[in-house]
C-alpha cells in the first residue's frame, strides 16, 4: 500500500515536471519570452560589415565600424580553421542538426553532477551562432534556461536553412575576438595583419583559441595564457586526425609571433582616416537623400578607395619622427637651462605646485618619441610632458589634381589627436612668394631693386622691422628675386608699400590665405594666420600655373559590399588666381632659394639634384618653423612647433631651414632614390629662357652718382646684406685687367669701396 502510494506521488510529481517542461518549451517557442526569428527571417541573415579604408595603391589603411567585421567567403576560409574549430567547440557538427543530445548528457552528468568544468559546454557551434547574432536578453532566474532553449530552437530552425558550410561561414564571419573586433577576418587583420585566406595552422589555432575567452587568451596582452590555449587546439586537432602526432608536436614549439596593427588608434595613417571619414559621411549622406538610399558607413561593407600614396606616407612619418627625437632633445637642453618648467608652472599652473593629488606619482601609458612606454609620473610631469613636446605635421599634394598624397596630423593620434594640419599658425616668411608675386601682378620686376636699411614706420605704433641678421645699409638697395630668394625682410617691407596692401591683401585671399582688410605692414613678414592645409593649398598654385582647387580631394570613389561603385570623385574645379607668367618668375626665384638661399641645405646636406622650389619660414620668437618645396607634381608643406607658441627654442635650432626643412629634406632625399616615385614627383619645371634671365642681375645695387658710375662700367658692389647667405654664393670669375677709362674710374673710387 505503501509502494503503491509513493509511486502514485512519483508519478504525479513526474507528470507536473513534464506538463511545467512542455509548459515551459511552448512558451519560449511562441515567443512569450521575445519572438523567435522564422524561416524567412533567417533567410534575411546579413551580418553588419565594416568600411574599408584603402591607399591609392589598394593598401587598407583603416575601417569604419560599429562592429569591427569584414566578411569573407567560403573559399577566402582556410581548411585548418575549419578543423580547428570542430575540432575544438563542436567536433559532431557534420553529424547533428544543431543539437547535440550527447553533449547534453556530458554537461550533465560531467559538470553538473561530477563539477568537471574542464569537460567542456554544450553548446553546438550553431547554437554559439545564434548567441553572436541575436544575443542573450535578460529574464530575471529563467535567464540561462530561456536563452539556451531558445537558442536550440533556432539551431535547429537555422540547419534547415542553411548548409553546414554557410552555418560556418555565418559564424567565422560573426564571432567576437575582443577589443571591437568580429570575424576572423578583421582578427586575423588585428593580430597578424594579413587576410585570413593566408593564415597559417598555428594561427588560426590561436584564433580559435581566443573564442573560449578571448581577453584571458588575447596574444598580445596574454602571451602565455594564448600560447598554452593554442597548443590544447593543437593537440585536439591531432585527436580528432586533421593533424598527425608529428605535425602538432611540431607546431606546438613555435612560438606566436605577432604583427598587431589597430587600424583606429596606432595606425600611422589614423589622421587621415579621420579626415576621410567625414568627407566620406558628407558623400554618403548625400547620395541617400539624392537617391533614396540607406548606405550606413560603420555597418555596409563600403570601400572608401583614397588618394593616398601609402608609401610616400610611411617614408614622411619615418623622417618626422627621426627629426623629432634629435631635436626634442636638444630643446629639453635648452628648457632645462633656462628653468622653463619651473616658470612654466608659475605662470600657467600656480595651482597645481602643492597639489598633492597632482604632485602623486603613479604608473601611466605615456607617449614618447621611442614609442608608448609605461611611467612612474605625476599628472603635472605628464601635462609637461606633452606641452613641451615638438610635433611634426606634413601635407603634400599633388598640384595637376589636388589629391592628397601624404597627410601627418600629428606624432601619435591616440595621445594626440588634434589635426596639426589644420592648426592655424603664424605664417612667417611662408608669406612671401604671394607679396611678390602681388607686386609682379602690379607691374615689378625679379630686377627691381628695393631698399635694405631699417626705418620707423608712424602710425603703426613705431614699429621697426629688422633683418634675421640685423644687417641694414641705406646705401644699398637688393634686387627682388634676392631679396626672396634669401628671405630678406626689409625689402619685402618696402615692396608691400610700394605695391599698396589692397592689392597684396586681394591677392592673398585669391589663394585662400585670410588676409587682413585694413592696412598691416607686418603681414609681409608672416603675422597673418593660415593652417598647413591652406598654405600647400596655395602654393599649389605656383606649381599648377596659377590654378587653384577649390578644395583638396581625398577620396577617389566609394564601392559597395558587392564592389558597385556608388561614387566617383570628378575632376577638381579649379579656377585661375594668378597668371601663369608671375607662377614661373616665383617658382624661378624660388629655385634660388634652394640652389643658394635660404633652402641650400637641400643641396648641401642632402645632396638632392632634383628641380626644387622651396620657402622656409620661421616665426617670431622661432615658435613655428616652416618649409614649403615643389615640383610640377607634388607640393610638400613641413610644420614643425610645441602646442603652445610659448614653448620654442631661443636659437636658430627653431629656424624653419634646422627644424622643419630636414624633414622635406629627408622625404625628398628618399624620393629620388628610387625611380618609381622619382618619375611620378620630381619632373622638371621647364622655365623659358625669357623667365630664367630676369634674374641675370646683380643681386646689390649701390645708390647715387657712385653706384651709377659702376653700373655703367659692369662694376658690382661685393657687399652682401647676409654674412650666412655670402658663404653660401659661387665666387666671381677673377676680373679681366683693366686699361683706359675703365681703369681711371676704378682708381678713382677705389677708397669707397667696402672691404669684404
């Protein structure tokens, strides 16, 4: 009786178990807990993929994402990683139909009822799918049973709509690496920057070695942990016979060897990228409104295809940064000499001298100029750390298109991520070209001669210009194109009155400089403000025979996922600013800036025999330095300063010829090494002979009876107003003997010259 009883109660525990379970099941499968996807829904399955950034020459240089993922094909996947992840999640794949029932009773009597945690989960590689694609949502303690219940259903839904190798294909291009990135594709990109077609077995061992915990077992951060985890994939692929005993235990003593590449933060590309990204977004946004499209640039796959010369790029941010370390060191000489910190923090930041909580030291990610490193310092060293550090910024152009070749924004964009290459900064003597080439437009000539002694000019509050050298002669006049060619200040003072600033000032703004309307005698040494971006911009004018762009291009043409373009970038409108006779006399003069002016070190240190035109620039107090070099076919514009033109150095060392030309230098240097890119940027200007000659005049010019004296018998006065530019002239051709009158002159006003 009593048997009988127990066993009426079993049963009808048993029988309220499976009506609760059935129970339970058919409200998860009508949706009670959140709609399951049907069969059509699931025949809709696109996962999001992101937008590919790529250099002219198809080089991917950065992705625009909401999640990281570039989606393959099947014949992109590569066996082995096929194998190891059967081998590893789910090794009955090919046998089931998303439900693994064996797997089940492992779990359970294994982990639940043993706590073997090491016997693995349940889950098919199906059902990890449908957890990356529709996730877990939260159901307070019924969370676990609903998801994984509703997870099977959907398994099992699915593999009856897709084949195993679309399931895996799904997956593959689904499944999360950590650190924002989805798909092996973008992880194989991440880790060891290749596609994932052209992985090798023990990496993508390592990858599918991640997906148990893919932070625990991240190769960059975990070495050991990721090591240790690829070789059990390893050793499973060997016991489930895709490898034999021989190849894994090879395998498993090599090491990981990494080439991490986070395209978002470290890449050297990321301030263009940047930039491209809202120009791109502008693009897309128009052509869904136009066109009645839904492009979104973070999820659709787009290929953004760019005008960047990827090589030309890494050749600029290897001279920057070679340049940088070598100077930085000597300005932090010259800071510590001059107690800079200390009257810095004075100044700037009283406050934070006995700050304790500023004053702790503690363990912080720093960028530095031999790359990150991980310091013991204080927040107030760390401010002073990145205040007083020089950065570079270069942009060039190519002037025939204005495509953008090369474009450093800054050192680093993680740490520093304001765009140098749109800082508005003091232009210095960068200026120049345009004031003259102003005065050529109002009737000048590279031979007129301008006074070289200083003076003070009433009404603008006494100021008083000087040369760099402080030479000043008022017996002496300069011709233009020396005058330029040298960078000489008070003669360009005096070529701005007498051309009027109306007429420089319309000129400026032809080329997009923002000139001053009212009359300000100390923008023709360079006190008006431009970005690198506008300067290049408007020497890109002189190299392209007075045409100016109306904007810089940047991007090509955009693709589709499926490669259908839906924008093409259409010639550039370009619109004539300064004729074509006045861009060669400039350029003309601005060879001699660089054959033995101002730019000699290009020939000198460099031994560059390229056709060059150049303009260094060098700011009051030498707070930004400055050098702008062209040929017919690119324009390269060097910047160079501290965040703050407060910090600078007190030398020439902050010149634009010792700070920022080097860095052109060096580019331009490597450019004509190597034939490829010599032939595509160092063509020759081809000036007339009618353009070169008007420079064949004496350089000084001496005033009154005794200069006219000698100009009338070739005499030349041997005066230079710069000792540095004299050492850099060719010596004149020893003098012929003189007789007769000539000779009677030249007794005559022998006690008037000036010695050397």
């Amino acid at each position: 009786m009593q048997i009988k009883r127990i066993f009426k109660i079993t049963l009808t525990i048993l029988i309220i178990v499976v009506l609760l379970i059935a129970l339970f099941f058919g409200s998860v499968f009508i949706g009670v807990f959140g709609p399951l996807p049907d069969k059509s829904e699931l025949e809709k399955i696109s996962n999001e993929e992101a937008s590919l950034v790529l250099s002219s020459d198809g080089s991917l240089i950065g992705k625009y994402f909401a999640e990281n993922r570039t989606n393959i094909n099947w014949e992109e996947l590569p066996q082995h990683m096929v194998n190891a992840l059967v081998a590893t999640e789910d090794k009955r794949f090919f046998e089931h139909k998303g439900i693994d029932s064996r797997s089940y009773l492992r779990v359970f009597f294994k982990t639940i009822l043993l706590g073997d945690r090491s016997s693995g989960g349940g889950s098919t590689i199906t059902q990890q799918l449908v957890k990356n694609l529709y996730g877990r949502n939260y159901h307070s303690i019924l969370s676990m049973p609903v998801s994984k219940l509703k997870e099977a259903i959907i398994a099992s839904r699915m593999e009856n709509v897709f084949s195993k190798e679309e399931i895996l294909l799904l997956y593959f291009n689904s499944v999360p690496f950590g650190e924002e990135v989805y798909g092996v594709e973008a992880a194989a990109k991440r880790y060891f920057d290749k596609n994932a077609k052209n992985l090798n077995i023990q990496e993508s061992a390592t990858l599918v070695g991640m997906l148990k915990a893919n932070s625990y077992y991240n190769p960059r951060t975990n070495p050991d942990h990721a090591l240790k985890r690829r070789n059990q994939v390893l050793e499973l692929m060997h016991q489930q016979k895709y490898l034999s005993e021989n190849e894994s235990d090879s395998l498993k003593k090599t090491k990981i060897e990494l080439k991490y590449t986070n395209y978002k933060l470290d890449s050297q590309t990321a301030y263009f990228v940047y930039q491209v990204k809202k120009r791109a977004t502008d693009i897309i946004d128009k052509i869904n409104k136009t066109r009645g499209a839904s492009y979104d640039i973070n999820k659709d796959g787009l290929s953004i295809y760019t005008t960047m010369d990827i090589e030309l790029q890494k050749i600029t941010n290897a001279s920057a940064d070679r340049q940088i370390k070598k100077m930085q060191a000597l300005l932090d000489k010259q800071l510590k000499y001059r107690n800079f910190k200390k009257k810095w923090l004075k100044k700037e930041h009283k406050e934070l001298i006995d700050n304790d909580k500023w004053q702790e030291v503690a363990r912080r990610e720093v960028f530095t100029n031999e790359g990150m490193k991980t310091l013991e310092i204080s927040k107030v060293d760390s401010i002073w750390h990145y205040y007083k550090m020089l950065n570079a910024s270069v942009l060039a152009v190519n002037p025939n298109n204005a495509a953008v070749l090369v474009w450093r924004g800054g050192n680093n964009f993680r740490f520093l991520p304001y765009d140098l290459v749109l800082s508005k900064r003091q232009m210095a003597s960068t200026v120049k070209p345009f004031i003259y080439a102003a005065a050529m437009e109002n009737g000048n000539s590279p031979c007129d001669y301008l006074d070289n002694y200083q003076k003070n000019y009433e009404g603008y509050e006494e100021w008083k210009p000087e040369n760099y050298d402080h030479s000043s002669d008022e017996n002496i006049k300069v011709a233009m194109w020396y005058a330029l060619s040298h960078s000489m200040n008070l003669p360009t003072v005096d070529l701005y009155f007498n051309t009027g600033h109306k007429n420089v000032a319309d000129l400026c703004r032809r080329v997009g400089l923002d000139a001053p309307f009212e009359e300000t005698p100390a923008m023709a040494l360079g006190t008006i403000d431009a970005s690198l971006y506008d300067v290049v911009k408007a020497y890109s004018a002189f190299a392209n025979g007075g045409y100016l762009p109306d904007d810089l291009v940047m991007i090509e043409k955009i693709t589709d996922s499926d490669d259908n373009i839906i924008y093409l970038n259409e010639d550039v409108q370009k619109e004539k600013v300064i004729s074509s006779e006045v861009c060669e006399q400039i350029t003309n003069m601005l060879t001699l800036a660089i054959n033995q002016g101002t730019g000699t070190r290009i020939r000198n240190t460099y031994g560059i025999k390229a056709d060059l035109a150049g303009k260094t620039g060098t700011a009051q107090n030498y707070s930004d330095a400055w050098f702008l070099s062209y040929t017919p076919d690119i324009v390269i514009g060097t910047w160079v300063g501290a965040s703050s033109p407060k910090l600078h150095f007190s030398s020439g060392l902050g010149s634009g010829s010792a700070l920022a030309l080097p860095i052109s230098g060096e580019i331009i240097y490597k450019i004509e090494k190597q034939n490829k890119l010599k032939n595509k940027y160092l063509s020759s200007f081809s000036l007339s002979e009618e353009i070169t000659t008007k420079t064949e005049c004496e350089p000084f010019r001496e005033k009154g009876f005794l200069g006219a004296m000698k100009r009338l018998f070739n005499e030349t006065s041997e005066m230079s107003a710069d000792s540095t530019i004299r050492k850099n002239e060719k010596p004149q051709a020893e003098k012929k003997e003189e007789k007769g009158i000539k000779k009677f002159f030249r007794n005559l006003f022998k006690k008037k010259e000036k010695k050397k």
